[in-house]
C-alpha cells in the first residue's frame, strides 16, 4: 500500500520569511515548492494593463489556480509545500478536501510587525511584484493585519517558525518526518 503524499502549508502574515522558507524547505526534502504569490505573478504577464488591488479579479483567479495546483499534485501522490499569506479562512476551505489525501503539516511563520514590516517596505522597489499592492497599503493597516492575523487551525500538526533570523531546518524537518 502506498503512503500518503505530505502537504507542508507554510503561512503566515505578509513579510515574515514564508516565501523564503517554503522553498528552503522544499530543497532539503526534494519536492516543489508552491507559492501563490509566484502564480498570481505568472498570471499577470498574461493580464496587460493589470493594477492590483485588494479583490482585484487575478487575485481571485489566482486563489482557485493555487488550490488547484496543489490538489492535483497531492492526487497524483506528489509531496508538496504550499506557501501563502492566507488566514485560516481561506486556508481551511482550500485544504480541507486534502486531509484525507495527503498528511498535512502546517509551519506558522512569525516575526515581530516591526520587522514584517521593514521587509514589506523593502521588497516594494522590486520590479517582480507588480502584481501585489504592497505599495498601495498603509504601515497602520499593515500593522493592524498583522497584529491580526488569523493562523491555519485545522486538526493537524503545527510549529511556530521564528523567521525573524534564518531559522534552522533541522528542527523543521524533525517536526515534518
């Protein structure tokens, strides 16, 4: 009898090191790494004259695309780390019909507001986000989403990752095997 495939949700607010870590951590255990921000701007070289904006339409498009890329993956038995800033609201909808597939490990990033912050503010000049409104968002709304933020809360195993300094993988993957 084969194994179930692994699902590692990396999540977390905005600026908090998940993109980073998903694919450190999809490296060392030989598997893609699925991040929904790297779709959304995939799709909007296909979306000319494209302005983000919250509930824009490729956002919401690239809700779908993201789940959908990971269900089939897990389907077709593939281990996958799937990274996104959601809140347990859409998480929880979007991985719920996986739990029976695949064995589902959530890492929870973290870091200070003060320093999720300070990176938001600093990957703003990049020319590879285009399609995010990080530069149309207050410091105080920005702040208050953090202070906020609803982690993944489904019936699986969780670890808290302090992101604020390069974390070790070592204790990561001890928790994910």
């Amino acid at each position: 009898m084969q194994s179930k495939p692994m699902l590692i949700v990396v999540s977390g607010p905005p600026g908090t090191g998940k993109t980073t870590l998903a694919h450190r951590v999809a490296e060392a255990i030989g598997c893609p790494a699925i991040c929904r921000d790297e779709i959304k701007e995939g799709m909007a070289h296909a979306t000319p004259g494209f302005v983000p904006g919250p509930g824009d339409p490729l956002t919401m498009r690239t809700l779908s695309t993201f789940f959908d890329v990971i269900g089939l993956l897990i389907g077709r038995g593939t281990t996958v780390v799937a990274e996104a800033a959601f809140q347990d609201r859409l998480w929880s909808p979007g991985l719920a019909p996986l739990l029976g597939r695949a064995d589902v490990r959530v890492l929870h990033c973290t870091v200070p507001a003060e320093v999720a912050l300070a990176r938001i503010n600093a990957r703003t000049a990049n020319s590879n986000r285009t399609a995010h409104e990080d530069a149309q968002i207050s410091a105080e709304a920005r702040m208050r989403t953090h202070n906020a933020f609803q982690p993944v809360d489904l019936p699986v195993p969780a670890l808290t990752v302090d992101t604020t300094t390069t974390p070790s993988l070592e204790a990561i993957i001890r928790f994910l095997t």
